[in-house]
C-alpha cells in the first residue's frame, strides 16, 4: 500500500509516528511521513538519513522563546483541562492550520490510506472529502469515553458517574472544539460534523491506541474500531544522538543517578526557574541526577560529581541505568521509564499527563504525581528520596519492565492496519 502518515505537536507527539512509519516500510509500503512541531525544526536533518519521503510543514511553530515562555507559564497556572487544551490548540495548531491541511491533501491524493494524529483534524476532513480510509492514533487511551473511566481529570466515582462524566464532557468539547474542524469543513464544502469525538478524532475505520496493555486493557464498551496497539517507539535514536562520553563517564562514576526530564514542557515554562527546582531538589534528597536542559548547562550552574546537564540524550540507552525518572507525565517518557524497569516521579503539567501519573501509582512504580503549580524543592526531594529507596518500587519496576520487554507495539499497529486494510485496497495484478 501507499500510506501517509501526518501529526503535529512536540517530540512526544512525532517520536511515535517516526517509529510507526520505519515499521510500514520495513513491512514493504511504500510511505510518506509529514510533521509539524510546535517548538523545534530538528527533524528537517533527518529527511536525507530516512528510507521514506519525510516532509517538514510550517516547523516550529512558535520560533519566539519569549512567546513560548509566557505561554508555558499560563498553562502551569490554568487548572481548567478544557482551557488548558483551547490554549494549545490556538495558539499552536490553528496558526498552521491552513499549511497542514495543504499537506493532508496532497497525501490523501497520493496515497492509498492515511494516518493521523488523534486530534489533528485536517487529516480526517482532507479524507472524508477525497473518499479516502483514515487511521486514527491517539497517545493516550483517556481520550475514548467509557464507563469504565472517567474523563480527564475527574475522579473515577464508578461506572454510573462516568457515563454522567462522558455526556458533560461531550457537551463540552462539542462546544470547545467542534467549532475548528466545523470552519475547515465548511470551507472544503462538506456538512458541520456530528459529535467531535466520533466523528473528528476518532476513525470509524480504525482508531489505534498506543498504549502498552500493561497500562490498559480494553474497555468492554469501546467500539470494534478502537484498538490497543501498544507504545509506538523505536530503539534507535530519533534526532538525539547517541550518548555523549561526558555523560558516559558520568554514569560510570558512582551510584545510579535519577534522570531529571520534562521533556517539550520545559521549553515553554520558565526553563531557568525549573531548572534551579529540579537541581535543588536533587541536592536536597542527596541523590546524583542527570538534568535534561534544552539549552545546555544554565547559567549559575556547572557539572559536578552530582549533577550533570545535558541538553538531550537517548532514552532507551540512558534509562536502563539510573535509578527513577523523573519527567512530566509524556505518553512516550512514561512508557520509556516503564520499559526500563525503573519508577517514576511525575510532575504534570496539564491533566493528561497526571493520568499517566496515576497510571503509573496504580501499577506501583511511582507516588502520585505533583502538580507543576504546586511543585516545590521539598516536595520533589521527598518524591525522589521515596522512589530511590523503595523495594518495592524497585521490583514492581523491573517486572513490568520485562514484561514491556515482549511487546512490539510498532508490529502489533502495522498488523491491525494490514488486516483491516489490506482486503478494501488491494490492486489486481496486471494481466490476471
């Protein structure tokens, strides 16, 4: 098949498609992968080093750091899920918007099906309208309703208040966000969508959750096309590079040190100020800690034996020897941590990530996850002293690590899209 994949937003959000999209060529697609990330143009170097065509839309986003600040301060502040989504949505995917969809129609025109981001609109409605089969990969399985959880950032009271949770929530994001996809459906001529869930962001024809089924099992009340797939990640390093010999001499110097990462989130909230708590912190719970800073080592601050900044590093090679992470509750880092068989400290920044914040107490690998806005030096160093000195953290991490160990969660996608798929597009063999 000729398959297009597009998404957009930060490292989390393209990390997974990059993987999904090395697993269709090496399974013989032929594909094409466009991205737009909201705060970084690192993935243009990587368009002559991949098997398959990958276009750089409108990327970043947002090239002003100031910008980026003021934003991440705001949503550090807001409490309210639906306002802390409109925010991102406005100011970082709507600006694009026009550009993005340019590309969701020439990759519906060009290939035989197309995959899309979870929230990305233009790629379902450039679909719709060409008449061509779309796939939708959500990071996280708190996006599809269920009587068997709640909506983001609501208490899980049982089966009766969830389903009262899911229609006030539907209620809202119709009236939050259905509008977007409406205004680009009217300009391509096509009717106001029904129901901004089912019918913007999920696919009807296959709705893929990656998530890994140590975090999730299936919902009994999930439609047939929702599927759990498992993380979409790849072993080799995606626009980090390897591991630095500082770093290298660093890990091997003495005990396992905690690795401190807050992943995209740090570029828009106030890095310096962050980046001070998390240094403190360390101090504070006497741990050695490796600190991810994007803009390399700040300004007041050297390495020693420790803390040692870096400004990225590969997760899959670094993660496996420390002690815990800590990062701010990501899909992928979750994930990350979990496959290395270490605990986690969550410092979540909206109400997504604190779902994978209690994902992860749930299964015993982390306390529960800190509030950015509320986060402190003493808060933070009594989560770290918690988790470096937990047994049984320790063992609940390693064994579900080896569980993680046996999942292919890139396998497991390219398999649902070629079983139902492969049949509705097949090409009749020239001559036959």
């Amino acid at each position: 098949m000729k398959i297009g994949l597009q998404t957009w937003g930060s490292h989390g959000d393209i990390r997974p498609f990059v993987a999904l999209a090395n697993g269709l060529h090496a399974a013989g697609h032929e594909v094409t992968l466009v991205v737009t990330c909201v705060d970084s143009d690192r993935y243009a170097a990587l368009q002559a080093s991949l098997p398959y065509a990958l276009e750089v839309v409108a990327s970043p986003v947002e090239p002003d750091r100031a910008a980026l600040e003021r934003w991440g301060a705001a949503l550090v502040a807001e409490r309210n899920t639906s306002k802390q989504m409109r925010w991102v949505i406005e100011r970082l995917l709507l600006p694009v918007e026009a550009e993005m969809y340019q590309a969701s129609e020439r990759l519906c025109a060009n290939n035989d099906l197309v995959i899309g981001h979870y929230i990305l609109h233009t790629v379902a409605i450039a679909a719709e309208k060409q008449g061509r089969p779309c796939v939708s990969v959500a990071l996280a399985h708190g996006a599809v309703p269920s009587a068997f959880q709640p909506p983001l950032g609501v208490p899980n009271w049982g089966a009766f208040s969830n389903r009262l949770a899911w229609r006030l929530a539907r209620w809202v994001l119709n009236r939050d966000f259905k509008r977007y996809a409406d205004r680009l459906r009217a300009q391509q001529g096509l009717p106001p969508a029904r129901d901004v869930i089912d019918t913007v962001w999920a696919s009807p024809d296959l709705t893929l959750l990656a998530c890994s089924p140590v975090l999730c099992t299936p919902r009994p009340d999930w439609p047939a096309h929702v599927r759990i797939c498992g993380a979409l990640d790849t072993p080799d390093s995606v626009a980090e590079g390897s591991v630095p010999e500082p770093l290298q001499d660093f890990l091997s110097a003495g005990a396992p040190p905690v690795y401190l990462t807050l992943g995209s989130m740090m570029s828009g909230s106030q890095e310096a100020q962050t980046l001070a708590l998390l240094a403190e912190a360390s101090r504070a719970a006497s741990v050695r800690a490796i600190v991810q800073a994007p803009s390399g080592v700040p300004s007041g601050c050297a390495n020693d034996g420790q803390l040692h900044f870096v400004s990225a590093a590969p997760h899959a090679s670094v993660f496996p020897r420390c002690a815990a992470v800590l990062h701010h509750g990501g899909a992928g880092t979750s994930q990350a941590a979990l496959r290395a068989g270490v605990p986690s400290v969550v410092l979540a920044y909206t109400a997504e990530q604190e779902l994978w914040g209690r994902e992860l107490q749930r299964l015993g690998v982390a306390g529960p996850p800190i509030a950015r806005r509320s986060a402190t030096v003493a808060k933070l160093a009594a989560a770290l002293r918690q988790v470096t000195q937990s047994e049984p953290m320790r063992h609940n991490a390693q064994a579900l690590g080896a569980r993680l160990a046996g999942e292919d969660g890139v396998a497991s996608a390219v398999g649902l899209i070629e079983e139902t798929f492969a049949h509705r597009l097949a090409r009749p063999v020239v001559g036959a």
